[in-house]
C-alpha cells in the first residue's frame, strides 16, 4: 500500500473541505484567541463576537437541522412520530426541570448540551474509520482518544470550579470535585492520546498508511477542548474555542445533504434559498438565529439594547416556567433529532443526497475527494 491512504479514504467530504471545516476552524479560533488584545477581546465575548460566533454560527447551525427535517415535507411524512413527539419531549422535560427551579432546568440543559458536543466529534470520527474499514482494535483507540481529548477537559474543569466563564449560565456545571481528581483525567488523557498517536505512527512504520483527515480531526479536538476549558482564562476564549469548531463542519453537513435533497426535488418552493448557494443557505439560518435572540432578550435577559433595543417584558416566574423552555425548544429538539437522522442503514438515499459513494467505504464519503453556547446565554450549544 502507498505510504498515505488513498485519497477517497483520507478524506470525509474530501481534502479541501475536510481542512476547511475541521482544521481550518480549529486555526481561526486559535487566531482569534491569540489576537483577543488587539480585538479587545479580552474578558467576556463582545457583542460583535457574540453575534458572529454564538448567533451566526452556534444558534444558526441549529436551525440548520430544519433542511433535514421540517423543511422536507416527505420526510416529515416518512417519520410524522419522530417529529412531532421530539419537540414535544424537549419542552415537556424543560417545563418539568424549570418546574423545580431555574437552576435545575439549566443544569439539565447544560450537560445535554455538552453530551452533544462530545458525541458530534465521535460521530465524525467514527466516519472516517468505517470508511476506511479499520480493525476493532483501532475503532476503539479512535473512539478513546476522542472521549480522552473532550471528557478530561470537563472533568478537569469540574474541579477547578468555579472559573471565569460557565456553559450556559452561573453554576450550571455540580461543582465539589476535587482538584487532584482533574489532574488524574489530564494524565489519563495524555497516555490515551499518546498511544493513539503511537499506533498511527505505527500504522505508516508498516505501509498501512495514514488518515490525514482523521488525524487532523482528533488534533483540532484536543487544541479546541484542552483550549478552550485548561488554558482559557476568559469567556472570549472558552467560546470561540467552544463554538466554531462544532458548529462549521455542520454546517458543511447540512449544506451538502441539501443540495442533495434538492436534486432530487426536494423543498418545493423552499428551493429557491438552495438555487442561491451557501449565501442563501446561510441567510435564512442566520435570520432565524437572529429571531431567536430577538425573542430571548426581550422576553428574558435584557441584556443587549445595542442590538435588540430597548424595552421587552419583565415576566413573573410562573410564566418564565413555559417561556424558557419554548425558547430553549429549537435548541433542545436538536439534540435528540441528531440522534435519529444520521443513520444510513435507516435510510439508504441519505448517503445518494450527501454525495457519498458506495465504495471501498462501505457506503461512506468517498466521492469528490478533491474538493477543493446554547444562543440563550451567549455561551456555547
């Protein structure tokens, strides 16, 4: 075998894209970080950086999810139990939680989200080693060094509690862990991630080649987690590190399935936002994050007069108990839907859509490899 995998198995949606979206967005998010003094950035994000990366990148690739599902009218017939009950399940547990207190409804949110942002990075590395048919043994060590980039980091972050920024709002995250036992997740980390890099060493050492793609995703998992949570010392640099690097490569996910669904025929009239490319794509996503926020801070923080103006309704705690949770619905719904709507063995024409071939890869990405905080707080989702 060559001394590097093809090219159709280095590569998840292809080289240009893949180092776009996965290391590409890891260096700009380092960028920034490093040039924070100068953006006078640093300390809590600005509104300027909070509506490019918490509303146009973080709450508007979750709406993005609507190209997969309530956009599509024959999907939502193909699976009318799944869309209906999903965000009727989010806003139930949200009311319940809120219910308790707002505390609990946070909590509750804030690790549901971080649960999601783990296993996005898993999902994406589990791709490319089915593509490339790897062994058991290296599918494990795949999915160790993934949890061990973006778990240790958490754990640490438990016991180092508080800090200077939080997932969604104050006190979200139990603190009490104690401190050595943040150290002891970092030494973990580091021996897992090692012998990872050990084996991809070896890999190469005996001609197997290497998954470029693969490589550079674990890495920019590492850079944007220990990053953003160990080294980060603002709530600038904890969402920048945080948000860019999930949501970019959705965004190229989504992007593509749609163009894909709308060769087909797809979105009726709803086609003529695709006809306009990634431009049109994105301004639809970006002015339903935007209507978010809107309704956010009039309706809850008042925080943002710049942008949202000023005025908005003081609601007593009873009414925020049904608010919050409608608010937090989009948010929610996604994360369960996620785990439904990217099974390929569920739905065959998934792959067709994504422009994914059927071929050394088992039914992964395998064409055109040559292409070229949850909004609410401003954190991270």
């Amino acid at each position: 075998m060559s001394r590097l995998l093809a090219s159709s198995q280095a590569w998840l949606f292809g080289r240009g894209v893949d180092l776009t979206v996965f290391a590409g967005s890891t260096l700009v998010s380092v960028f920034l970080v490093l040039c924070a003094p100068v953006l006078g950035a640093v300390g809590d994000t600005p509104l300027w950086a909070w509506v490019l990366l918490v509303v146009c990148v973080d709450v508007a690739h979750v709406w993005s999810t609507l190209f997969r599902t309530y956009f599509d009218g024959a999907e939502l017939r193909r699976r009318p139990g799944l869309y209906v009950s999903a965000p009727l399940v989010a806003y139930t547990l949200g009311v319940l939680a809120y219910l308790v207190s707002p505390g609990a409804f946070w909590r509750l949110f804030a690790y549901a989200a971080l649960f999601h942002f783990i296993r996005q990075q898993y999902g994406w590395v589990a791709l490319y080693g089915r593509k490339a048919r790897v062994s058991d043994t290296e599918r494990r060590l795949d999915a160790a060094a993934i949890y061990a980039a973006t778990v240790a980091p958490v754990v640490w972050w438990h016991a180092h509690l508080p800090r200077a920024f939080w997932w969604f709002v104050e006190n979200d995250f139990v603190s009490g862990l104690p401190v050595w036992m943040g150290t002891i997740a970092l030494v973990l980390h580091g021996g897992v991630l090692a012998t990872w890099a050990g084996y991809q060493g070896l890999r190469v050492v005996r001609g197997e080649g290497l998954q470029a793609g693969k490589v550079l995703l674990v890495l920019a998992t590492w850079v944007a987690w220990y990053g953003g949570i160990v080294l980060a010392r603002d709530d600038f640099a904890f969402t920048v590190m945080n948000v860019v690097l999930h949501g970019v490569p959705y965004f190229a996910l989504l992007f593509r399935y749609a163009r894909g669904r709308w060769a087909e025929g797809g979105y009726g009239g709803l086609g003529v936002v695709l006809r306009a490319g990634l431009p049109g794509f994105m301004l639809v996503l970006v002015a339903l994050a935007f209507g978010e926020e809107l309704l956010w801070d009039k309706l809850v923080w008042h925080e943002r007069v710049t942008l949202f103006g000023e005025g908005g309704l003081l609601l007593p705690e009873e009414v925020l108990s049904l608010v919050v949770p409608l608010l937090a619905m989009p948010q929610a719904t996604h994360y369960l839907l996620d785990a439904f709507i990217w099974k390929p063995s569920r739905e065959p024409a998934l792959l067709s859509r994504l422009g994914w071939t059927r071929g050394s890869g088992e039914g992964f990405p395998g064409g055109n490899s040559g292409d070229s905080r949850v909004a609410m707080r401003g954190s991270s989702g």
